[in-house]
C-alpha cells in the first residue's frame, strides 16, 4: 500500500503576497520568508510551507468552501495574545461565550471543555454555573483576522510554535474521514474518532444543538466531527454550518491543500481506479509534478511529487 503523505503547503491567492508574508513572520516569528516552486512562500520549522499567489482583485471567502481556516501552535497563547493586544496591525477577534452576546479573546477565559469537544451546550453552560466552574486561565485557543481577511487560529501551550492545522467543514463528516482513510491513506488524528449523528429520518445529521465559546453570537455546531493527520498537520473538520452546499475552493483566498507524496504515478494510478475527480492531471510545478483532486465536500488537494 501506498504510504500516507505528509502535508506540504496551503496555497493562499493575495493581493500582497509579501505584505502578507512579513505580516505572518512578524506575528510567528519561528516562520521565515522563502520561495518555492516560483511563489512567494512562507516557511514554518516543521517543513511545512504557505505558498502565495499573487491576484489583482481581493480574494473572496464566501460563499464558504470546505476550507474554514488554518492556525499554529505556539508555546503559550495567553502571552502571545497580550503581545498581539499592543500591535495595532492585528486585529483580534472575540469569542462568543452565550448567544447572550458577551465575549472573551481567548477560549480558556471561558468555562472549560467537556469530554474533550472544545464548546459547551446552553445545558453544558449552565451546569457550568450552577457548579461554580471557572475558567483554566491558561493554554486555550484564539483568533486573529490576517491579511486579505483570513481566519486565522493560534493555540496551546506547546513545546514549540509551528504550522499545525488546517480547520474544514464537511458536508458530511463521517463519510469525509472514510474518503480520506480510503483514498489517501490517512491516518485518525487522535481524539477525533468519528461519531455519526443520526436525524429522525434515519440519515446523517448536524447535531441538535450549538455551541460556545464560538466566532459567531449564534453559537457553532461541533458535532459530528473527524480529523486526520498528514504528518504532523493536523485536518480537522465539523459539518457544514450553513444551509448552502460548500463550495469549491479554487479561486477563493484558501485556494487549496498539498500533501507530498513519493510516487505520484502510482497515485494517479490507485485514484483514478478508484474514481476519484480529478481537477488537473499530471503537470509540471516548479522543480517537480504535480495533480489536483477534489475531496469529498469540493476541497481541492494537490498531490506534490518529492524525492
């Protein structure tokens, strides 16, 4: 069998491709300015790149694609989101605790989790005061708008700071962690086991009720969700928030997801037997090969050949 690939790039189209990149490096300073294949490129320390393209005209987020945002780990997000606090550049955006409208700009200034899912319920919220539960006070996860308005997350207290994860939204989640089990040989991102949600018509579902803290007063919808990892990059989806079909990726501001794989023959090969849409075949990219695929909710993912 084919091993897993690992993840390479997420291709971003800018209006400012090194506006962007000294935004990025200034605010995660283990990143560093670089090229890749032609593009101006971001690199993070754990071999892992964002590539940019240049556009003349804003790229657009919505209608919304699979793709939701991406974010680092960093070693202590509390500190870093006071650094963030007195540089006029970053905009910080609130995390909604109630739709009652009140807010915190970092998750672990709220109540904590319940079984690992990283939001509470009304029900959850109030048991929460009822108890008496106050926030940790420490690690917890936040945002910041970046340039040409992308979402982007930083969280934790880890070892060391590094592009760690892409956030998606899937159609359907459940059949989203088959399509990447089966066709790309992904590993389960630990802790995101995927667990159906059945309506009362018998078919997949959202779950029944939203949750905080969230990005938008209404609240989010955490279950069901899945995840996968490509190396060290983590995918992690939950469903589709709206009632739109997600959209494809090509041409918005996330334009798509390269893994790197070794033999992109035998890829090409073992996909198209197995049916999957192909967006572009075989082509050349910089000093290698490359394919296009979509995923299983319109995502376009790239298919590098390395060495």
């Amino acid at each position: 069998m084919l091993a897993p690939p690992r993840f390479h790039h997420l291709h971003l189209n800018s209006t400012d491709p090194e506006g962007a990149i000294d935004f990025y490096t200034r605010q995660f300073p283990s990143t560093a300015k670089t090229s890749w294949g032609g593009f101006a490129a971001l690199a993070s320390p754990n071999d892992v790149l964002v590539l940019f393209t240049k556009v003349d005209a804003p790229p657009p987020s919505l209608p919304q694609s699979a793709i939701w945002h991406f974010g680092w780990h960093v070693t202590d997000a509390r500190a870093r989101l006071e650094t963030y606090q007195s540089r006029p550049e970053v905009e910080l955006l609130p995390l909604y605790t109630t739709d009652e409208g009140g807010f915190v700009f970092v998750s672990s200034d709220t109540w904590p989790s319940v079984g690992g899912v990283l939001g509470l319920t009304k029900a959850q919220i109030a048991e929460s005061r009822a108890s008496g539960a106050t926030p940790l006070r420490r690690g917890g996860f936040a945002y910041m708008r970046g340039p040409d308005g992308a979402l982007v997350e930083y969280a934790g207290d880890h070892p060391a700071e590094r592009f760690n994860y892409v956030h998606l939204y899937q159609e359907d989640p459940i059949a989203a962690f088959e399509w990447y089990q089966k066709h790309l040989h992904a590993p389960m991102r630990p802790g995101y086991a995927p667990a159906p949600v059945i309506g009362p018509d018998g078919r997949p579902a959202r779950g029944p009720d939203r949750t905080w803290p969230a990005l938008n007063r209404e609240g989010m919808f955490r279950s069901p969700r899945a995840g996968v990892e490509f190396g060290d990059v983590s995918m992690m989806w939950y469903a589709n928030q709206g009632d739109e079909p997600l959209v494809s990726s090509r041409g918005q501001l996330q334009d798509h997801i390269a893994l790197a794989v070794e033999d992109l023959d035998a890829w090409a090969d073992k996909l198209a037997s197995e049916e999957v849409k192909f967006l572009e075949p075989i082509y050349r990219l910089g000093p290698t090969r490359a394919l296009m695929i979509e995923g299983p909710s319109r995502e376009a993912i790239e298919l590098v050949e390395v060495c």
